[in-house]
C-alpha cells in the first residue's frame, strides 16, 4: 500500500531532481550562452564607416619629402644662391627628408658634397643622387654582374664598380656615355664600333651642354647625338627628364611620390620629369627657365617663386594649399 506521506515524498524528490538539472549543464553540449550573428548587420557596417572616416579626417597628412635640383636651384656657377643655405639649414632643423638630385655624372658623392660645403652649404653624402648613381642602378637592375665601356669621369666609373660592373673596351654588354672634360676622339670611335658589334647604347643624361666658366661646353646629349648619327641606333638616356632617375632617388630616399615635390629650374628637365614621376613641381626662376618660357610648354609647374629662398619659413607646407 502507498501512503499518502511517501507520494508526498516522492514528488518532493521528483521537483528537486529536476530543479537540479535545470542547474546543471548537460556535459556534451557545455554551457548553454546565447549567441549572435557574426555577419555584421547594415547598422554595424555604417558605423564603422563613419568611425573610419573620422579617423581619416583627423590623421595629419605625411610631411613633404623635397627632390631639388643642385645647379640653378642651390649654386651657380659654383656660387651659392641666397637663401639655400637656411633653405637647407630649416630642412635639416626639422629633420625633413630632402635629396639633392643632379644630371651632372662627373663627380663621386663625395666629390660633390665637397664642392657644395666650398660654397656654404652643407649637406650630407647620402643626401645626393647623380644620373652615374641611377645609371648604375639601372644596368645592376637589368644585368647585374654586367661588363660595360665607360666615355665619362669618375663619378660615373666609380658608380659601375660599385654596381659589381666590369669596365672593359672587349665585347661589353653595354656602351655608357657620360660626361668628360675631354672627349677623346679614339674613345667615341671605340664606342661607335662597340655598338656596331652589338653593345647596347646608355647615356647618364640628355643635356646637350653644361656650364663652365669659360662658356658652354658640349655634354653627353650632344655626344650621345654624333654617336646616334653615326651608328642609327639611339641611347636610353637614365637621367631626367627621365622619370626612373627620379623614382630611383625616391627609392634611395624611402620617399613616396605623393608627398614628395621636385624643385629645379629646368621646364624641360626638372618639371617635366616630376610631372611624369606623379610628384608636386616648384620651378625657380634662378636657373634656365623664365616666366616667358614657362607659357611655351603644355604644362606647368605645381608652383612658380623667384628663388629657394622664397620657401624658407614654409617647408612644411610649400605649396601653401
């Protein structure tokens, strides 16, 4: 017989059993939480777009990193032009990223850095890039290891050994033009005849002439046309206005072409090349180029100032937008 005193029992066991249960987890399936979607809703994804834009509104833009051009833009003439020393003294004060850039391929780094403190300017080594250095670069890029015969100075020899090249006048891979003080007419024979044999044809620069104290002096692109003249077969010329001079010197100066400006005082070299290398343009009228010949061409410099000197005080935002 069951009393009513043991259902009465048993039903308390049965509710406390299950109360326990409820408590306890089931050990298979661990703790039961609750769950949500991990594909962001519509509202999530406006949000976070408004909190990145916000965050791309507030970051600053980077600092501008400053290509410029030596002779017409720092010195002339082996004089220095007023104001590029404390042009580069503020450059230097706020540690800006700048580098000197020249077509000239005559002389070492090292050489040049030399030259400029004669003038009052000082500026580190590593703060140059000549057309010998690009060039150089350029043929270690296509053929590194490569043999090349050398018309040019020490600039441009020491430039290739450093590159691993060999200089030889027997069957190089490349003939390279630079820039001498002597052409000699035996050299630029040899290098007509290399071609014929099959060398292929560089030049450091197309500039046509270069200053001297005496007047004008014939350069590699004037070289470089009597050896096309004679041979039909034309130069790849390295230097500006090619735009791989300039992108090498950005390489070499860990700068991006968007927040990097070209200063120089050539239409037809400086402007031209920055212009191509997608970087800002500042020309200065101390050099080549004038406001007259500016309106000659089918485009224009980002910004036009009377002289490096004009910048001084806005390195930080030269261009004033």
């Amino acid at each position: 017989m069951v009393t009513a005193g043991r259902i009465g029992g048993e039903n308390y066991l049965r509710a406390a059993t299950a109360r326990l249960c409820r408590r306890i987890p089931a050990r298979d399936h661990g703790p039961v939480t609750e769950t949500r979607s991990s594909v962001p809703t519509a509202a999530d994804r406006t949000a976070a777009d408004r909190a990145a834009a916000d965050r791309t509104a507030d970051r600053e833009p980077p600092p501008w990193s400053f290509l410029m051009d030596m002779d017409g833009v720092l010195v002339h003439e082996e004089h220095i032009i007023p104001g590029a020393d404390e042009f580069i003294a503020e450059l230097t004060s706020r540690r800006a990223n700048f580098v000197v850039v020249t077509n000239n391929p005559i002389y070492t780094r090292r050489d040049l850095r030399a030259r400029l403190l004669a003038t009052g300017l000082d500026i580190p080594e590593d703060r140059i890039w000549t057309s010998a250095l690009a060039t150089a670069k350029f043929l270690h890029s296509q053929r590194p290891g490569g043999s090349a015969f050398v018309i040019g100075e020490v600039g441009l020899t020491t430039a290739m050994h450093e590159a691993g090249y060999v200089l030889t006048d027997r069957n190089p891979d490349y003939v390279v033009l630079g820039e001498t003080r002597t052409y000699s007419f035996e050299a630029i024979t040899t290098a007509i005849r290399l071609i014929e044999a099959g060398a292929r044809f560089v030049a450091t620069n197309p500039d046509p002439t270069g200053p001297s104290r005496a007047g004008l002096l014939p350069a590699a692109g004037a070289v470089a046309a009597l050896i096309e003249k004679a041979t039909g077969k034309k130069p790849y010329f390295v230097g500006k206005p090619n735009p791989l001079m300039m992108r090498s010197a950005l390489r070499a100066m860990g700068a991006h072409s968007e927040s990097t400006l070209m200063i120089g005082d050539r239409m037809d070299t400086d402007v031209i090349a920055g212009l191509e290398a997608g970087l800002a343009t500042i020309l200065v009228l101390t050099g080549i180029s004038t406001l007259a010949s500016v309106e000659q061409y089918p485009f224009r410099p980002s910004l036009v100032i009377n002289s490096i000197a004009d910048l001084i005080g806005r390195t930080d935002n030269p261009l004033g937008g």
